[in-house]
C-alpha cells in the first residue's frame, strides 16, 4: 500500500560488492504518477556511514541509481526518459569502475549523473530492503529481485534475464554463478522467497 510494506534480509558479507555490480528487479506501481520518489531495492541506510547504494524510481518517474564510495556522500544516475508506472517494468542497474548503466524492458537507457565521479562501492552493515528507500515505500508490487556480482550483466544478458517479458529463473541465466542474491515470489514457504509486494 506504499506505507510501510517491506521486506529486510539481513546483511551478508556475499553482499559487499566494491566494484562490478548488477541489480535487478520486476515491479508495478499502483499510480500512474509520482510526487515523491519511491524505493525498490537498497543497502542503504541515512545515518552515519551507512549509505552503500539504492534503486528507485524519481518524482519524474525515471529509474534512479544512488551509490556511495565513502558512505557519506552520494552519486546519483537517471535515465532521461520516465517510464509507465502502472505496468509492469523489468528493471536492471549496473556499475562498473565509475560507469552507471540502466536498462529497461531489455533496453539500455541514455543516463546523466550527478556528483563528482566514483569508482568504487562503499561497504557496510546495512540491510538491504526490497520496498524501500530510506523512507520512501514502494507502492506497488516488486517480483524477481537479484543481486549480481564480478562481471556486470551486459546488454544481451539483460535481454536474457527480460525474457520477452517472461520473468526468467534467475538460477537458469547463463551468468547465475554470479548470483549473490535471489528473491522471487514462487509460492515457497521461505520469508526471503515470497515477496510480491502491495
């Protein structure tokens, strides 16, 4: 309901990724428009040193990456195009040696970014939360969530996880070795399986 459904898995050393990062997420939002920005996925917290990166969708219903080197201060890197809220959009976000990437529907997207440049991650101790960015919820659905480590998923292996718009079983990409975190609503009993949002 964009209030305060969450789902938090608890921090994990697979989860400290200096460089060479991959991220992925299905959702749908319930409006059609934004007056603030809404969280899908984060290891992020606004205290301290505690900021690693978070995705999430703008006010302008543009894709967003926000990663930190130090844990302090932030870069910030948006598509230029807004997407269609109320459907359902697969989203992957990349970074690699200072280099943003963002893919939608299968399709790279032209970003600008904000702030001085970076080339690496910072590491915490932060959750990471689906649904969520500091406090802003996402409200919607969220599905097929993942986290990809060493090489980044390139462009036709984005294509490959998008699937024609056919979520595909992230354990079955070409690339699954480098699958460091996987969550999908399949109907398992486990809490870090079941997580189609509202």
């Amino acid at each position: 309901d964009g209030v305060d459904d969450k789902v938090t898995i608890s921090d994990n050393s697979a989860f400290d990724i200096a460089n060479n990062i991959s991220i992925s997420v299905w959702a749908k939002n319930h409006k059609t428009g934004l007056t603030d920005e809404e969280g899908l996925m984060a290891k992020y917290t606004a205290s301290g040193t505690l900021r690693e990166w978070s995705i999430e969708i703008t006010d302008a219903e543009k894709p967003m990456m926000t990663i930190s080197a130090d844990g302090s201060s932030t870069v910030n890197t948006a598509t230029g195009t807004a997407v269609s809220l109320e459907l359902w959009n697969h989203y992957v976000f990349t970074f690699a040696s200072g280099t943003f990437k963002i893919y939608v529907n299968g399709s790279s997207q032209t970003v600008t970014e904000g702030g001085s440049a970076l080339t690496s991650i910072h590491n915490n101790t932060a959750d990471v939360t689906l649904g969520l960015h500091t406090s802003k919820f996402w409200d919607g659905f969220i599905n097929e969530c993942s986290i990809w480590e060493t090489a980044v998923l390139t462009l036709a292996e984005v294509q490959e996880l998008f699937n024609d718009g056919v979520p595909l079983d992230a354990t079955t990409h070409t690339q699954a070795s480098n699958l460091v975190g996987y969550w999908r609503n399949d109907g398992a009993s486990s809490s870090q399986k079941a997580l189609l949002l509202d």
